[in-house]
C-alpha cells in the first residue's frame, strides 16, 4: 500500500503583519513535508504597503491575495475557499510552526487511513510551546502532560469530556490543527462576528458534531505572545459577547448529554472549570443539574462547590495584587 500523501494548504492570514509574517512563512515553507501550497491572505493592511512588500518577496513559493479588512475569520474563510489541497492548517502571522509539524500530523493520519473508510472525519491536534516577542521561550510544553491527553482522547467514546474542558485542558491552539476541507463543508466555515474565539466556537462545533479528534504530544507549533495581538489591544476577559455565547452553548449542550447518558461526570468537569474562570452563574446552573441528575451526591458535591469557589476567590485575588505590583514597579 502506497503511503498517504495528501496536500496541505497551509493559510496565513495578514494584517498589518510585518512584524513577524517573514519568519511565518518561513516556518511554513521550511517543512519537511513537501506536499504543501502555503496562502497568503492580507487582510486589508493599512501599513503604506509593508505586509504586501514582504509577501511578494515570495510570490515563486506561495499564493498570495488582498482583500478588504474582514478580522481573521474572513481571511481564514477566503483562504479555505481558495486552497486546492485536501487538508487545511492554519498559521498566524505571529506564529511558527517546527520543521516537521505537517510531517508528523500526516503521519498519524496514515497510520488512521489504513483502519478508517472516513478520513476526512478526523481532526489532528497537535502540543504547543509560548515564545516571547523576540522568539525566546516563555513557557516549554510538558512532554508527560501532552501524552497523558493523547492517551486520553484516544479512548474516548465521545467527545463530551473535550466539550467539558474546552477552556482547559482541550483548548488546542489554532496553529496545530489539520482539518480536512470537507469538514467545513459540512459545519460551516470560521464565524466572521467572533474577533476573538473564532477558534474556540470552531473546536466545539467540530467536537458537537462528533468528528474524531487526535493528538500529537509534541509541541510542533510556536504560538507567540506580544502586545500588539488583538487579544492584548482589546483586554483578554472571560466576561464578554463571545464568552457569554460560548458558555451557554456548551452548558446546554452538556444538559441535553447528561440527561440523555445519565452522566454527571462532565457536567462536574464543567461545573469546576467555570468557577476557575469565574463564570459563577454557568457553574451553579451545573450543578444545580448534577443535583437533578445525581440527587444523593449533593452533600459531596456542595463541599466540592464551596472549595472550587473559594479557590476561585483566592487566584482572582492573587491575580489582582500581581498585576498592581508588577505595574507599580514595572512604572
């Protein structure tokens, strides 16, 4: 049997990107899996022609197009609509992938179309390491860590547990996935109102719509943190538009699993999560719903509540004293 051996389209979506876009398509064109066409999307720069004119030092190696400013979820959109491969992997201006991170994703993906008539139904995740704004490394991946949760999700029945933990454990990130372009045939592309969980509402539609989720341990993408991202400009907080819809979407859907399995396993895990991101009113309504499903529980789970709350309280606080002292003596 010949190896798998599938294009991959790897989109890079742009804008006012001069920063890093060089070493972004750089890492992307340094692959050592060479059936690639790498995707240019500038999204309407407003740079006096800075992203164009470091883009088109590589019009022989890559596809490059403009169009009018849309956010991140319309470039990627374009590009998905533009690319010609079978597999789409998305890379942010900012980031980096490692030499072999398309290598190694296809790789497992070989090793799953020798058992599976349905390829295109899976989804390869991969670990990630941070880099600062000069590429040194803020925080290194855990190797055991990162097995432990491809051990974990490739026993999985469902995807229920990743739906429970999406703002913890199984929140991938955007640069280290391969999707096959059917998939978004069948759920829709990136949602263009998101400016900032695109990605998030992207994961949970593909594991609500029960497609197969792997992972790879080891950390093939360099996701960069720096003050001009828009998640820096705007203020990170789980207290938005955007949260409030993720939030609720992912409670009722865990409703509706829970009551139908009689599990109340996930909908614990979900409970815990969304007081460690103090979302209080998501994680009395879980349990309020454990309670229904699981009444002789209550008394362990009231302790449990109390302890996440409080433990809640106490790193909210630790994060407010931080933030005023590292500011004080960072003026």
């Amino acid at each position: 049997m010949s190896t798998y051996y599938p294009k991959v389209s790897i989109i890079i979506p742009a804008y006012n990107a001069s920063n890093y876009l060089e070493e972004s398509i750089n890492s992307a064109l340094e692959q050592t899996y060479q059936n690639i066409e790498v995707i240019v999307i500038n999204d309407g720069s407003d740079d006096n022609g800075k992203t164009s004119e470091i883009a088109r030092k590589y019009l022989s190696r890559i596809k490059y197009f403009e169009k009018e400013n849309g956010g991140s979820s319309s470039a990627l959109n374009f590009g998905i609509r533009k690319m010609t491969g079978e597999w789409f992997s998305w890379l942010s201006h900012d980031d980096l992938y490692v030499p072999d991170k398309i290598e190694k994703q296809v790789g497992l993906l070989s090793s799953i179309n020798k058992k599976s008539d349905l390829l295109w139904k899976h989804v390869v995740f991969t670990a990630s390491e941070l880099i600062d704004a000069e590429g040194r490394r803020i925080r290194k991946s855990n190797y055991s860590r990162e097995v432990k949760k491809m051990n974990i999700l490739s026993s999985l029945k469902d995807n229920a547990l990743l739906i429970a933990g999406q703002m913890r454990e199984f929140n991938f990130h955007g640069c280290g996935c391969l999707v096959n372009k059917k998939i978004f045939e069948s759920i829709g592309n990136f949602d263009e109102n998101l400016r900032l969980l695109n990605d998030v509402d992207m994961w949970f539609r593909i594991y609500s719509n029960d497609f197969f989720i792997h992972y790879v341990p080891d950390p093939l993408v360099k996701g960069r943190i720096h003050s001009k991202q828009i998640s820096k400009r705007i203020g990170f907080s789980y207290h938005n538009r955007e949260q409030d819809l993720f939030w609720e979407r992912s409670l009722n859907w865990l409703k509706r699993y829970s009551n139908d399995k009689k599990s109340y396993y996930e909908l614990a895990l979900f409970m815990k999560v969304a007081y460690e991101k103090t979302r209080f009113l998501e994680g009395d309504q879980a349990y309020s719903e454990i309670v229904k499903i699981k009444p002789l529980i209550k008394c362990k789970l009231t302790i449990e509540r109390a302890y996440c709350i409080i433990k809640s309280r106490i790193k909210s606080i630790g994060k407010i004293i931080y933030m005023k002292y590292f500011m004080t003596n960072k003026g």
